[in-house]
C-alpha cells in the first residue's frame, strides 16, 4: 500500500512499524510461555495429587477401585480443558495486538514532533468563514468542497497518466469524474492525457496541479508559486485562465516570489514580513503609502542643464543621462509642475514616459521601514 509520495518517508515509516510490532510481538510471546508455563505446572499438580488421593483412600478402603479409576483420566480431562481455555485467552490477545500494530502501520501519525525550541500556536480568536459559512461547522465537508488548492510542490502518482490521476483526485474531493478530460483540455493537457506522469516535465505537473484544484468547479482558490516551472507562453495561459474564472466570480488567493508576473494582474495585495501581513492594498495603494519616487524618462535633444533649469525650485532627486536618453526622479507631488514645465520646451523633448515604482519597489521600500 502506498502511503506517502515521498519514498524515504514511507521506507522509515515501514521500518517503525515492523519494529513496533516486533516489540510487541516479543512481550505477548513472554507473556503467553509464562502464562501456558504456570498453567502447565498447576495441571500436573493437580493430576499427581489425585491421583496420590485416590491411591490412598483405596489403599485405607474408603472407596473402591472404579472410583480411583474414573478420578485419575478425570483430572486428566481437566487439563486438556485449561490447556484448550489458555490457548483461547492467548489467541485472543495476539489477535487484538495484530489488529493494533496493523492500524499504526496503515494510519498517519497523528503528532508530528516540533523542532527545537518551536513556539506553541494558539488561537487567540476568531472564525473562518467561507460565503458565510465556518469551516469548521456542520455544513464542513460542503465548505471545503467549494476550495480548491494548489501546492507549491504537489506530490503525484507517477505510474498514473495525467486521466487517471484527476480520477483520483475527483474521487477524493467528491467532484464529477466527467469533468476529468475538461480540465486537462483548459490547461492545455489534452494530448498528454495518456501519458504517464513519470513522462511529465516540471511545466507539465504544474499544469497538471492546476487541472486538479480546479475540479469541482471551486468559488474559491488558493495558488502557491503557481507559475513555477512554467514558460512565458504557459504563464500567459495560465493568467488568461485566471481571468475566465474571475470574470465567473471566483475568489482567488495567489502566492509568487516572482513579483513581474503578478503586478498588473491582482486587484489586492498583502505583503508579508516574518509571517505578519506588512501592508495590504491594491498596487497603486501601496505605492502611496510607501511614498516612492517617481521616474520620467526623457527622449529627444534636450540636455541635462536644460532639464534641470526648466525643473528648478522642484524638489527633484536626480537627473541621470543614459542610453540617450533622460532619466529624471522626483517626489509624486511634482508630478503635475514637472511634466508642465517640461511640455513648455517645445520640440527639444520627443517622447516623455512616467514610470511608477514598481511592486519590487514597493516591497523593497515596505522592508526597510
């Protein structure tokens, strides 16, 4: 039975396993030798001490002769029974280890140990609740139905094709096992449906992770590193699908390192900083909050003197020449004053692009506050 995906999880899982059931095999095996052993004892005794009886009360004449003989094979029966009665009682404790050393071997530990010196996590308060509904009441298993989840490193089946594996994927989560073929096609999995996932590139099982938490058709998604080993052709796909979804109200929570990919793409973000949300906001919020400069890039003939003589009294940072072309910082308050200043000089200045900080920016100017 596999387990785990994680193959050395599952080879030490085993190993615990027949290691606990060898200990416990070892005390019930003490015990039963202890328990026939003493019961073996007292039958003997209690066979030579009637039988001793019997002789002696034949011998004075106090019974006859039959009575010696139906006492001894007597005492005999009797310890055939407590010997049928011991093997019984063991029996029926080995069979209550066996079923108990075999749910530890099939079942998940249900502690996991803490490194050293971890914090204990406590809920303080709260309620997740999920279109008015807690996650954690009567209604859970509808709940959780409606959630569907991408792993930054999903873990799969690769002797399954990619079919099979949204087979069993739909199977767990309860959803329509009709939806399978739908899903590969909008991912762009269709021709490798048959394939076996060992055959997969990295681009390909993240594709296919995508596929699985998109069935049951969930309101409500959470991404980690979605984009990870996808190319630029694949990350536009995947954010046209994002779309889609969006445009059919689906809620979606995106995790990325890869802040290029999401800048124009998200409505809200929260940034994080050793595990607490820093800020939160749409993009443009949170370049106002952090107060970052702007940059105006220049085109045409006019040079840096000019530049910074049409611009004086404005509270501009910089002006760098590169690339021939002009490269002015500035405050977003003069925005306004600058860009006026800089249209009154006529044909001298070709093409004028305001740049706004971007989300690296932001997350830069965020962490060192």
């Amino acid at each position: 039975m596999k387990l785990f995906a994680r193959a050395a999880d599952e080879d030490q899982f085993v190993r615990d396993a027949i290691d606990d059931h060898t200990a416990a095999f070892r005390d019930q095996t003490r015990m039963t030798t202890a328990y026939t052993s003493t019961l073996v004892l007292m039958n003997a005794t209690l066979i030579v001490s009637m039988a001793a009886v019997a002789l002696w009360q034949w011998s004075v004449g106090q019974i006859a002769i039959g009575a010696v003989a139906t006492a001894i094979p007597l005492a005999w029966q009797l310890n055939n029974i407590a010997g049928w009665v011991a093997r019984s009682v063991t029996s029926i404790f080995e069979n209550i280890g066996t079923v108990q050393d075999g749910m530890r071997s099939i079942d998940v530990p249900r502690q996991m140990p803490d490194p050293p010196n971890a914090a204990e996590l406590v809920v303080t308060g709260g309620e997740i609740r999920i279109d008015g509904e807690s996650v954690g009441g009567r209604n859970f298993r509808k709940v959780r139905r409606n959630i569907g989840y991408l792993p930054e490193n999903l873990a799969l089946y690769d002797n399954l094709t990619g079919l099979e594996t949204l087979h069993f994927f739909a199977r767990l989560k309860g959803a329509a096992v009709g939806q399978c073929a739908a899903k590969l096609e909008l991912v762009g999995l269709r021709h490798a449906a048959t394939r076996r996932v060992r055959e997969y590139s990295k681009g390909m099982r993240q594709r296919l992770g995508f596929a699985q938490a998109l069935l049951g058709e969930p309101r409500l998604l959470f991404l980690d590193e979605p984009t990870n080993g996808l190319d630029p052709e694949a990350i536009r796909e995947f954010f046209a699908i994002l779309r889609g979804l969006q445009n059919d109200g689906v809620t979606m929570i995106l995790t990325s390192h890869i802040l290029a990919d999401i800048q124009e793409r998200v409505d809200r973000l929260a940034i994080m900083k050793s595990g607490k949300i820093q800020s939160c906001g749409s993009v443009q919020a949170l370049r106002e909050t952090v107060r970052l400069p702007l940059l105006l890039e220049i085109g045409g003939t006019l040079s840096t003197e000019q530049v910074a003589m049409a611009l004086h009294g404005l509270p501009v940072i910089s002006i760098e020449a590169r690339q021939e072309r002009l490269w002015v910082r500035l405050p977003r308050e003069a925005k306004m004053q600058a860009l006026a200043r800089l249209v009154a000089l006529g044909d001298g200045m070709q093409d004028l692009h305001v740049r706004e900080p971007s989300l690296e920016d932001v997350f830069f100017g965020l962490a060192e506050e």
